[in-house]
C-alpha cells in the first residue's frame, strides 16, 4: 500500500500539473477525425460516460446516426431504468402525496395537536405516531433545560417543570451503554425473522421505539434489517426515523440511477444542465417534497423543446416560487397590502416558514433586499413581506439575460412587481401553483422599454415572453450550452451560430444543439477531453465504465457530498459552476484516486465490481486478480476503460506500479488487474471529457 500511496502522491502532481495547462494544450488541427474517434468523443460529451463496447457500438451505427437518436429520447427504450427505479415509490408521487405519506414536521405538529387527521393505514400510521412521539420526546428535553435557573457560584439546578411538583428535576439520563446492547440485541432478532414477521414485529413496536430503530445503526446492519422487505415497507422503516431524509433520499438515488443506467443519456445529461441553470436547493423547507416533480415534469420534459416553455414552466414551478420566495412577494399597492398595511417597499426574505429556519440563498456577494425580517409565528397567519426581488433578478440575472444583458435596478424592481400574486396553495401540504389579484401591484409597469398594461396573471406571461426573446437570452443561453459541451472558454464564433439558430427558430433548444454538435468547433481536435468532470460527472461515468453494479446508493452519496458536490445541493442559485478551476486542486483530486481505489477493490457498500466483466477472464487473470501476463491486462484495461489513449507518463507509470506489486511482499498488495483498473480511474486523462 505504501507503494500506491506514492504512485497517488504522482498522480496527483500529475493531475495539478494537468489542470493548470489544460486550457493552453492544443492538438494540431486536422480535416476530420475517424469514425471511432468521433464515437468516443460524443459518448464522452453527451453522456455520463461511455461503457464497455459503447464506442464500438456508435462507431458501427455511426456518430451522426447515434447523435440523431439521442436528439429524440422518445423513440429509445428507457424501461430498464425504470424498472431498476421502481423501489422507489416517491419518485411517482406528487408533491402533495409526498409531504402526506412522508409528513414533515409542522404537518406531524398539527397531527399533534389534533389538527390533521392521522391516517388509519399501518404503515402511514406508524410514520405519524413515531414522527409524533420523536417531535414530543424534543419538547420534553426543551422543557427540561428551560426549567433550569442560575444559582451562586454559576451553577444551576434543574426545578420542577409544574407547580405541582417541589424540589430539583434531575436532567434527563444519557441512554445508558446496556440500553444500547440491547437495542442492538434487539435488531439482530428482527433481522433473523422472515421479512414480513419482521415488518409485523416493527409495527407492534411502542412508538418511541419506532422512532429510534435506526439511530446509529451501522450500514451492514441497517440493510439486513431492510433485506427482504418490499418498496412501501423499506421506506416505512426509514421514515419511522426521519421521513424527510427519506424523501430526499430517494430524489438524490433516483438522479444517480438515472445518470449510471439510463440509455437517453443526452436527455439525462440536458436535465442536469438545465436543472443547474434553474437551480433549487433541496434543503429549504418545502423545496424537499418539490425537487422530485420540478425534475421530472418541469425540467426533462422541456430539455429538447423550445426555452419559452421551459422558462414559463420553471417561473410557475412551486419548487422556484419556494426557493426564490416569490410566492410571498406582496404588491405594495395590493389589495392584501394596503387592508393590512404591511411596510411598503422592497424587503427582505422571510427567515421563518412553514417548513422552520430559512437558510440563506445567496453568497454575501449577492444583492439581497433590505429591511426587517418576518417575525410571525409558526402558527399564527403568516404576514406577506412587501415586494420581493429574489426571483425577478435571478429572472434575468441568471435564467435569461445573463448578468450583462442590458437590464438595470428600476427593471428588477418593476419585474419583480409584475410578478406579485404568483404565488403557492399551502406549500407545507405540497400545493401548486396559484395566482392571487390581492397581491398582485396594480397599475402599469415598464420592463426593458416594453410597456406592460395592467393584466394581472398575463403580466407575468408577457414578461417572460420579452425574456425569451431577447438578443441577450440567445447569446447568453448558447454561451452555457457551449461551455457545458466544448470547452470552458468557447469560440465566439459557435457560440454566434447557436445563438442564430436560436433566434431564427423561436428558442428550440433540439435545433441549438444540433447546431452545435454539427458545428466544425465541436469535432475540433483542441474539444477532445478538453473539459474536466464535475465530481457528479467522475463518480457516474467511474461507475458507467467499470460496468459497476450500484444495488445500495447511499455510500456514493456520501462521497458526492464528501467530494462537495451533494445532488441537489447547491444552495445558491447560481448552480454548480463546471469549469475545470472549480473542482481541480489537491485535496478534490486525492479524494477521487481514493474513490478509484475503493472502487477498483470492493471497499464501497452495495457497490459490486468484477474485472472480469469488463475483460475476458483468460486476460484478467483468476478469480483473485492475478494473471501471468499483467502488462497484457494493462493494455487491454487501457483500450476499454480511456480507448488506448493514454500518455506514455501514465503507462509508464503504471507499468512500474505493477512490476513493484509483482516482486514486493504479498500482504496487503492489490491484484495487478484491480491496481490498474484503480490507476486509470485516478489518472489525468480519465478525468477529462
């Protein structure tokens, strides 16, 4: 291990040295690339990643044809993707199903207090009582340290929490080791039961019981206790501990999926750029029960469709009314505004809703609207904040016209008028869009030198058509698009092309990217792996080329985030940026050779690699990994895993690893066929697209 420790150490000077001249590197043009090149060069740009036998695939149907097919995700079979994604029951639901069966925690409060009626099925039931016996075990432990008062000598006693009651409270006991010997105790029993005497058993259990089940239980353990069980009574057990995370869970599982075993993998790749370009953040209130729907009917039915629909779509997504707080936004002059009397003028977001504490959703280095925050209660009738700009200025900062596209203040502030009354029906049950005349600004607004009557709803409508339609959109929607697929710094000229294109054609985003992947600037031999991966981008396309099998996803989540890059997690709306100088430094590219390591051998749960899946057993070498002839296996490893094109730095450098493994001691040394599988994953080129 010592040994490969050292080679990651010169790998990774390698990688650093690699990113650095990355954008000066340029490869002597020439006329035209063969067909095999070609093939790998889209697979590598308009997928997560080539499998084994994919280029030889597209090269033999050939790049165009293969191109053209995946233009029109409709007419492949993506049933095997599906099938794999049906354990995972949310990603059907609506939002408002979500947040009934899932509840959160105002929903489980109200269920509490006898204000939502708790649902008779067993497993739904379960979910309630043990939400509602963890939200009252917490109340309890607030009391208790609230009851304390300061005594001389600054030490505290604990009193009593009622009038009844006289003399020191003792502070709640910390669970004693034994009680946690027999919890413990007691999952191995229910791990021996067949699965449904085991769900019967988990569903008699008292609720406080339920409710702890799965608290700090190690992974092996918590998948046998899920072993067995079907799609509603795995997630049950889940949710008895955190409903919430359950849902979050399977969003971020379900993209993952999507991403590793998918066949429309260019829709797939479109619905993470465009998803990116109108970022929300999983982490805010509501936003948890919306991500599932705003992806799979707002974002990927529109990737290949005209922008107009796509941006109307996304303005009247709950998930962005949500994450924006548009959907608070109150017309000064409103009718709401002016029978209540709320401060007029522009302010600053809420920092309470239904869903608790806000996070913020801008860098300090964003502008942000000024004056005090919401003070209501939880559950008293929340009072409107006055006029928000958070959606009218990412409208045209980042969704349209780019940041300088021609728009000034005086247009955010009339934008963000325009769009008053749009706004949400119970977003803490997982309601839709509405929109409401009492809190829409009367009167006529100017926005970008257009005159817009008063119309309510329609207002909004007309502005995004300006939006949509504006010079500054096309150049600026075809820079991302040129920038995602070529290269960090694209040419001007393809970037010219494809905002032509997208003009003369109405915005049809098919007809941008086909001028694009037709384009002389996309096949340019300077464009072959001239863009490093995102982590998101490294882990799948790992996965994609080893031809892993991922039955248990939450260990790769856990590097994604470990790695910076969390799925849905990006809080500020910006997106996550995909430019090389983002994601290229010591501490990121160590952890992805330490990710191929783990991959290459076995050591990431419930994901499974064999060699011998990618290669013939005879090369490979025998079931442990060895093999007569390693340097036969570094060749062929080569040619499936990077298409023989690798450096002679990194074929030397492997070659050397594996004749030192080869004659140093045999404890701990990894098997030549998984060393180089590890070393390739981790080299320079596999971290270029």
């Amino acid at each position: 291990m010592t040994r490969v420790r050292l080679w990651v150490a010169v790998i990774l000077a390698t990688l650093c040295i690699a990113a650095v001249t990355l954008a000066k590197s340029k490869s002597k043009p020439s006329h035209s690339a063969d067909e095999h090149r070609r093939a790998v060069h889209a697979l590598d740009r308009l997928t997560f990643g080539p499998r084994p036998g994919d280029a030889e695939a597209v090269s033999a149907m050939g790049a165009d044809k293969w191109i053209e097919l995946q233009l029109h995700p409709d007419k492949s079979d993506d049933s095997a993707i599906e099938a794999r994604l049906e354990q995972y029951r949310t990603l059907r639901m609506s939002s408002r199903e979500m947040a009934t069966d899932f509840p959160p925690n105002p929903l489980l409060k109200a269920a509490m207090e006898g204000k939502v009626v708790i649902p008779h099925d067993p497993y739904r039931h379960a979910i309630y009582m043990a939400g509602i016996s963890r939200l009252q075990n917490k109340q309890d432990e607030k009391k208790a340290r609230t009851t304390t008062v300061p005594l001389m000598g600054n030490a505290a006693t604990v009193m009593a929490a009622s009038a009844s009651q006289t003399g020191p409270v003792e502070p709640p006991a910390v669970p004693r080791q034994q009680d946690r010997r027999e919890a413990h105790s007691q999952i191995d029993w229910l791990i021996q039961l067949q699965p449904e005497d085991r769900m019967q058993r988990i569903l008699a259990l008292p609720a406080s019981e339920q409710s702890a089940l799965l608290k700090g239980l190690p992974g092996p353990k918590k998948q046998a206790l899920l072993a067995g069980l079907t799609p509603q009574q795995r997630e049950t057990v889940v949710a008895l501990d955190n409903p919430q995370a359950l849902v979050s869970f399977e969003a971020q599982s379900g993209k993952l999926l999507r991403a590793v075993y998918g066949d429309r993998q260019l829709q797939e790749v479109l619905t993470d750029f465009w998803f990116n370009h109108f970022n929300v953040y999983i982490g805010k209130g509501a936003d948890r029960y919306q991500i599932i729907s705003y992806e799979r009917d707002v974002i990927r039915p529109h990737v290949l469709g005209k922008f107009k629909d796509l941006l109307v779509a996304t303005a009247q997504s709950p998930a962005m009314l949500f994450y924006l707080d548009n959907w608070q936004s109150e017309g000064p002059n409103s009718q709401a505004a002016t029978g209540n009397a709320p401060q007029a003028g522009p302010r600053r977001r809420p920092s309470t809703g239904p869903f608790g504490p806000r996070p913020v959703t801008y860098p300090s280095s964003r502008p942000q609207n000024s004056g005090p925050a919401n003070s209501a209660k939880p559950n008293q009738p929340k009072r409107r904040t006055g006029l928000n700009e958070n959606y009218a200025r990412e409208l045209m900062e980042l969704h349209t016209l780019g940041v300088n596209g021609g728009y000034t203040q005086p247009d955010v502030t009339e934008v963000a008028r325009v769009f008053t009354g749009w706004t949400l029906e119970e977003p803490r049950d997982g309601g839709g869009f509405v929109f409401k005349p009492k809190l829409h600004e009367p009167g006529t607004k100017k926005v970008l030198g257009h005159k817009i009557k008063e119309n309510g709803e329609k207002e909004g409508l007309q502005v995004l058509d300006i939006l949509a339609h504006h010079p500054s959109t096309a150049h600026f929607i075809s820079l991302k698009l040129a920038k995602r697929f070529v290269s960090d710094d694209p040419p001007s000229a393809l970037v010219d092309a494809m905002a032509k294109t997208f003009r003369k054609t109405d915005g049809d985003l098919r007809e941008v990217m086909r001028t694009m992947l037709q384009s002389q600037e996309f096949w340019a031999p300077e464009s072959y792996r001239a863009k490093v991966k995102t982590p998101f981008e490294y882990v799948v396309s790992a996965l994609r080329a080893t031809d892993a099998e991922v039955t248990e996803t939450q260990p790769l989540l856990n590097t994604l985030n470990a790695m910076g890059m969390p799925i849905y997690g990006m809080q500020p709306p910006t997106g996550y940026s995909t430019s090389a100088e983002t994601w290229v430094n010591s501490a990121a590219l160590l952890d992805r050779m330490n990710f191929a390591l783990s991959l290459a051998n076995n050591k990431i749960g419930g994901t499974h690699f064999e060699v011998t899946r990618i290669v013939p057993e005879q090369v490979a070498g025998d079931s442990s990994g060895g093999s007569s002839d390693p340097y036969a296996s570094q060749t062929r490893l080569e040619q499936i895993l990077l298409d023989g094109d690798v450096s002679p730095q990194t074929h030397q450098t492997i070659e050397r690893e594996i004749s030192t493994s080869a004659s140093g001691p045999g404890a701990g040394r990894l098997p030549p066929a998984t060393t180089t599988v590890a070393l390739l994953l981790g080299s320079p080129e596999f971290q270029r697209r």
